[in-house]
C-alpha cells in the first residue's frame, strides 16, 4: 500500500504543478477582485462612525460575506470548458485545483475584513466567520451544481442569481426555527449557528458531489454501457 501511495504521490505532483498555471489564467479575476474590494468597502463602514456599536459591525460583515460570495459564485467559469473535455486530466482534479488557488485569498480577504471593523464594533469571530464560511461553501457548490447539471461553460450568472435569491428567502425565515441571520444577542443565536454548520456540510458535500465530469456526459457514458449489455431487439 505504501508503495501505491509513493507511485500516484509521484505522477500527481508534476501533474498539479503543471496545471497551476493554466488554471490560475482561467479564474474570474475580474469578479474576484470586484467582489472582494466590495466587501472590504463595506467592512470599513463602521470606521465612518464615532462609536459604532456590534450590529452594525455583524450587518456589514455578513453583506461583505455575502458580496464575497457572489464574486465565488463565478469561479467555475470557464470559457474553455468544452475545448478542454478531452484532455488527460480529469474535471475534477481541475476543480479541485481552483478551490486550493482561491482558498488561502480568501483567508486573507476575511482576515483583512474582520480588521477593518473596529474592536468596539466586532461581533464574534468564530460565528460571522462560520456565516461567511457557509455562504462562500454555498455559492461554490451551487456554480459547480450548475456547471454539472448543465456543461455550462459559465454558470456564474445563474449561480449568483440563485445564491442571492436563497439569501434574500432566508432573511425572512422565522428565526425561532429556521432562521440563520438572527440578531446579536438573540436567545436563538447558538442554534441558528449549527443551522449554518449543518447548511456548510450540505454545501461542501454537493460540491464534492458536483466537481467532477458534467452528468451530461456520464449519462451518455452509462446509456451507451446499458446499450452493450442489453442491445435492442431482445
């Protein structure tokens, strides 16, 4: 076992620093960039304040967050999609490869966002940073949903639209059982944070589940296997 670990140890590290560069070419800078000054804007909007107070520290973070996400939301787009069905390396090591690129500029990004907001004004790390987690998770498996279901070369559009519109719908949840953006201090605060962890593991499964070849092309695969087994006529 040791010595099957060694060998596609081997043939996956050439292969992974041959596919940075052209995966990095490919990413949606144009949206990332967008989206994340967005979002550090409105994380600074409590320094315009004398003595801001935590609500409105959590209010613009989770709308940095959300407009975080929406930049994510484009980052399986690709307009090469369909010129690269062929080659060698599979979609999903691909996509997988564009999470590892943008997950440590996201760290920073959050990282930048919590510090713009001021002490006095900071809501508690550990929560809004599980909120942001949950929304990134979210916009990135709904894109990735939307390219498998679909081969669309860029789903962004959709998947934005479909991430603000599940974000508006659960604003207006009721918080005492279903919602997830409760107010600082709520008695229902502790819970609506395991809804928002159980909503990250959901959401990371589905883009585990999503990542790889477009369902299009896999059924056409397992039709034609069906097809060889049992041919018409009998």
């Amino acid at each position: 076992m040791r010595g099957v670990s060694t060998a596609m140890s081997a043939r996956t590290y050439p292969l992974v620093r041959a596919l940075l560069r052209p995966v990095a070419r490919t990413l949606p800078r144009r949206a990332l960039v967008t989206a994340g000054t967005l979002g550090l804007l409105f994380a600074a909007v409590p320094r315009l304040y004398d003595r801001p107070d935590a609500a409105l520290g959590l209010t613009v973070l989770r709308t940095a967050a959300l407009a975080f996400a929406l930049g994510v939301a484009f980052l399986c787009d690709d307009p090469a999609r369909h010129t690269t069905a062929t080659v060698p390396t599979r979609r999903v090591v691909r996509g997988a490869l564009r999470v590892a690129l943008l997950a440590p500029c996201a760290v920073l990004w959050w990282t930048a966002a919590l510090l713009l907001v001021p002490p006095g004004a900071r809501p508690p790390a550990g929560a809004v940073t599980l909120e942001a987690a949950s929304l990134t998770m979210l916009a990135l498996a709904t894109a990735t949903a939307a390219a498998w279901l679909r081969d669309d070369p860029e789903p962004g559009r959709r998947a934005a639209a479909a991430l603000l519109t599940l974000t508006m719908a659960t604003a207006l949840l009721p918080s005492e059982r279903w919602g997830l953006f409760v107010p600082l201090g709520s008695p229902h605060w502790d819970a609506a944070h395991q809804r928002w962890a159980t909503l990250l593991a959901v959401a990371a499964l589905c883009w585990a589940c999503c990542v790889g070849e477009a369902f299009r092309a896999a059924g056409r695969w397992s039709r034609g296997r069906f097809a060889l087994r049992f041919p018409s006529g009998r």
